[in-house]
C-alpha cells in the first residue's frame, strides 16, 4: 500500500511541468534581485515564458492538483518579488504597484475563503489574463526604466495602457472569484 502511494506522490511531485515552474520562478526571483538592470529583465523574462510553458507542459505529460497549485503560489510569489522590487528600485509609481497588489491580494483572500469552505477554486481565464498583463505591464515598466528618449517614453506608455487595460480583467476576475463564494453553501 505504502509504495502505491509513494509512486503516486513521487508522479505528481516530480514531473516536467513542475521542473520548469519552479526553473520559472527561481529565474524570476534572480531577476526581481536585479531588476534595475538589463540582466535582470532578461531574467524575469525568461522566466516568465518557462510560466507560459509550464501549463501546456503538464497537459501533454502530467497534470495534478499539486502541480495547480505550485504554479499558482509560484505566480504570485513572483508577483510579490517583482512589486517589491519595483518599489525598492523605484521603476514603477506607488499607485500602479498599490492597485497591482490589492487585485492579487483581493483574489488571494477570495480563493482562501473557496478553500476553507472545502471546494476547489476554479482559476478562470480572466484572471490568468489578468496576471499576463500585470507582469507584462511590470516589465514594460522596467524596459522604461532601462532607456532614455523616445522608447523610454514609449514603453512607459505601453505599460501604462497594458495595465490600465488589465482593469477589465482583473475586474470580470473578481467578480468570477466572489460568485465562487457566494455558491457554497455555509
């Protein structure tokens, strides 16, 4: 019995997707460190493209529960990472960064509550789009920080309009999550 549950484990821990999740995150996370250079973007880049991987990873190998939910608080822990750093580094203004984290933070305490009410949360694509646009929106603002002249003032626009763009999903993704909410019987 033992060993039918440690092969079944062993399965979902250790699989492809999760390799280049968390190969995702860790290079997002070197990135963020360095986020005031071009080292630095290049990082959170690359690692934002093993994120985009990673899904399609698991459904042609394997998919698990485990392998969700490592993707999910990889995506948001390197959300964090990058606020933080934008901040710290002063490349993105407060009220981008302030508006950025009270969207994941109002979609981290919904889907705490779907959780604890006993039934899995249903990522929806709104809120993945949502997250695209975020770190695409952050690392606009990065290349903005990075130039001078005609494309810092182009890519600081692009991330103002990626984000601001973002408002329509993150919002329709709110409202997704609170139906959630509301379905579950207390």
């Amino acid at each position: 019995m033992g060993t039918a549950r440690s092969d079944s484990l062993a399965r979902d821990l250790l699989t492809p997707a999760n390799a280049v999740t968390l190969t995702g995150a860790l290079l997002s996370f070197a990135g963020a460190y360095r986020l005031n250079t071009s080292a630095g973007l290049a990082l959170v880049i690359v690692g934002r493209i093993c994120d985009i991987l990673d899904g399609p990873l698991a459904r042609r190998t394997h998919t698990s529960r485990f392998g969700a939910m490592l993707d999910a608080t990889c995506d948001k822990l390197v959300a964090l990472a990058l606020l933080i750093a934008s901040y710290h580094y002063r490349i993105v203004p407060i009220i981008f960064l302030v508006l950025i984290f009270a969207y994941h933070l109002t979609v981290t305490v919904l889907n705490v509550i779907i959780e604890h009410r006993g039934t899995a949360a249903r990522v929806t694509q709104d809120s993945k789009r949502t997250m695209f646009l975020h770190i695409s929106s952050l690392i606009f603002f990065v290349g903005a920080h990075l130039v001078q002249g005609l494309a810092h003032t182009v890519l600081y626009l692009l991330a103002v309009v990626v984000l601001a763009g973002s408002g329509w999903f993150a919002a329709k993704s709110i409202r997704g999550f609170a139906a959630q909410v509301r379905a579950i019987p207390q």
